[in-house]
C-alpha cells in the first residue's frame, strides 16, 4: 500500500538562513501579516525581520497577540487583524503557539466561519501562503498539518489537521532560538524528543517517518542538556533546531500516540504549557506502552548507546525507558503536584480528560489497544 510524505514546499536551514529566504519571501505576496508575541518584539526579533522585509519592499503588519498557547479568541482577533490590513500571505515568528495560530488564521481567511466549526474535520481550500520561522527547538509546527487552538468555550484543545495547513516555507536559522531560556529550551526540547519517541513507536510509521525519528531521537539526547545547561552552545542550538524539525517531520506523518492525547487535556484544563504536560507523562505512558512495542523502544536504545546488540528487546526497551525519565529528570521538568496542581481538583476531571484523550484518536495509534480505564488508571498513577 502506498503511503503519503508531506513535507514544507521549501526549506532553509541554517546560519543566516533568513537572509538567504529573502528572495523566496518576496514570492509569497505583496503585504504579510506577522504573527507573533509580544516577547518577540521586546527581545528584538520581529525587527531582524520586519527590517529584512523593509529592505525587500515588502509591505507588512505585526500581529503580536499570541501570548500563551493559542486560544480562539486569539484566532479572531488575528484574522481581524489580516483582513483590516489587507494582508495577502502570512509569516510566523515564535514558538509554536504563533505558528499554530498563522495557520488558524490563514484557514479562516480562506474558508470562513470560526475555528471550532473544523474540530474533527480535515480543513480544505486554497489558503494564504504561509512561512514558518521557528524560535524555540520543539514543536515542530513548521513542518505539519496540524494545528492545536484551545476552544474556551468547552475548555479543550482542539487538533485540527489538513495538508493544506502545511507551511509553504520553513525557515530554520538557530539564531532565533539562541534567546531561549533553560526552561523553555526543555520543554520544548523535550516535546521535540516526545514527537520523535510517539512517531517512531506510532501503528502509522512508515520507512520514511521512521528515518526522521530515531535521527531526531539520537540527536536530541546528544545535544538537549548541553543547551538546557548552555544556552550559548552554539552547536547545540543548531543541533536542536534540525532535531525539532526532523520529529515534526517524522509525526506529521506517522502521528502520535498516547502521550500527546492524554497531553492536550491537562494543558487545556490546568494550564501547563504542551512541552511540560508531555514531559510529565512520559514515565507513565511508556511504562505502559513498553510491551505493545519491546522492538522499537529496542531500536531507540541501541541508536542513544543505552543498549547493545547483545541486550534482547525487552531489556533494551527498559533501559531507554530509563533513558528518558533520566533526561526528564536532568531537564528539572516538575510533576504535576510540583507544578502546584492540586490532586483533587486534578481527580475529580480525570474523567473527562480520559475521555477527550480517547477522543482525540492519539492513543489508538499505540502499538498496544488502550480504553478508558486504561487512560484513567495512568492519569491516577501521575500523583502516586
């Protein structure tokens, strides 16, 4: 059976990759909407670029609302933003949540409505090109079809999806992300690492996601503390910028499994950011999952150096279970009480987030059948 890639239309990466897109950026339209916050514009970023632009008579308007994880709310007013402004193409700068929204936005300006008319749908029509410029090493936006906006009318986040929301144009220049601090370089970093894991162990992997994967994997546990405990390790920032790219790559093609669906609800509910909520889950998750995929949690083992050929599956799974609650540890990722979530108040919803997860259709592509009881009793072991 044939299987689809999709990647980005084009990609640069790179020092000085910015100034390198110019000529591809004046192909995307004559007046871009930059989507991005208010952190980017105060540490100076959104000036390298919009001079850049200024220099390539390329009209523009800054839209810098994103501030925190993407919400409709936020989707409205930047689309309002696009259209007063007679904007024609899109650019993102920022982490994640920027680049979610640009493709919120875009899909609205093309197809109407409001965002969560598309929950459940595959978003279709012919929408504003759009450019993609990373500045954390994490979520891999720049590289998938999908989109995560939280609805706060229901209180749950949304993953919407489409080929179309593919970014036209990624560019990845690791001078964006030289300006993250250490908590924001690990959890990013490891929702980076988590992409790669799920996609590599997901019942959607193919040869190619899976070549994406084990080299984000390897790269990322190579280079990850070092620019958690450096953030001026050069090497280490371009290292973790091709890493988070190659993971979104690798699971916008083969999808995710069971950590990110139990993920989306904890964020949506209780606030933490997506990279932290992933991290908080792996133990438990993997711990679970392990069996359903000895072979390739094996694989991922053997390519960090924590087992040798000579180790069977079972035992080379276990030690990269240990792998990753070791790098968690490492990174100062908090659990859920640590993070000052209050167990009774997290308890009495466990039950619908078991059943949003579930919803969401991420624990069925784990190589292991999950129910609800099965979510519900890992959501319960996260406070033992």
């Amino acid at each position: 059976m044939g299987r689809e890639f999709i990647m980005p239309g084009t990609i640069l990466s790179g020092d000085n990759a910015l100034f390198d897109a110019r000529a591809h950026l004046k192909e995307q339209g004559n007046k871009a909407l930059i989507v991005t916050d208010e952190m980017m514009v105060k540490l100076g970023n959104v000036e390298i670029l919009t001079g850049l632009l200024k220099d390539e008579n390329i009209s523009y308007s800054v839209f810098d609302g994103i501030n925190g994880e993407p919400t409709d709310t936020m989707i409205e007013a930047g689309l309002s933003s696009y259209q007063e402004e007679g904007c024609d193409f899109l650019i993102a700068l920022g982490g994640g949540s920027p680049i979610d929204s640009m493709k919120a936005i875009a899909a609205l300006s093309a197809c109407g409505g409001v965002i969560s008319d598309y929950m459940g749908k595959v978003i279709k029509g012919e929408l504003p090109p759009m450019t993609a410029i990373p500045t954390t090493a994490g979520t891999g936006s720049e590289a998938t079809q999908f989109t995560i906006i939280t609805d706060t009318k229901k209180d749950i986040k949304m993953l919407l999806k489409g080929p179309v929301l593919m970014p036209d144009l990624a560019i990845i220049d690791p001078r964006f992300t030289m300006t993250a601090p250490p908590k924001i370089t690990a959890a990013t970093g490891l929702d980076a690492l988590t992409h790669a894991m799920e996609a590599y162990t997901s019942r959607k992997a193919q040869p190619l996601s899976d070549s994406f994967a084990l080299s984000a994997v390897k790269r990322i546990f190579a280079w990850l503390p070092k620019a958690y405990h450096n953030g001026e390790d050069k090497k280490a920032r371009e290292e973790m910028a091709l890493a988070a790219l190659e993971a979104g790559i690798a699971f916008n093609n083969a999808s995710v499994t069971l950590v990110h669906g139990m993920s989306r609800p904890i964020g949506a509910l209780f606030h933490v950011p997506h990279g932290i909520s992933n991290a908080m889950l792996l133990k438990e998750c993997f711990r679970f999952a392990l069996d359903g995929a000895y072979d390739r949690f094996a694989v991922m083992a053997r390519e960090i150096g924590v087992a040798g050929e000579a180790d069977t599956d079972e035992v080379a799974a276990k030690a990269f279970l240990q792998a990753v609650i070791g790098i968690v540890e490492e990174l100062e990722i908090p659990s859920l009480s640590g993070y000052g979530i209050n167990r009774e108040a997290f308890f009495t919803v466990i039950d619908k987030m078991a059943g949003d997860a579930m919803e969401s259709g991420s624990p069925s592509n784990t190589r292991k059948d999950m129910t609800k009881d099965d979510v519900t009793e890992i959501y319960r072991r996260l406070f033992n």
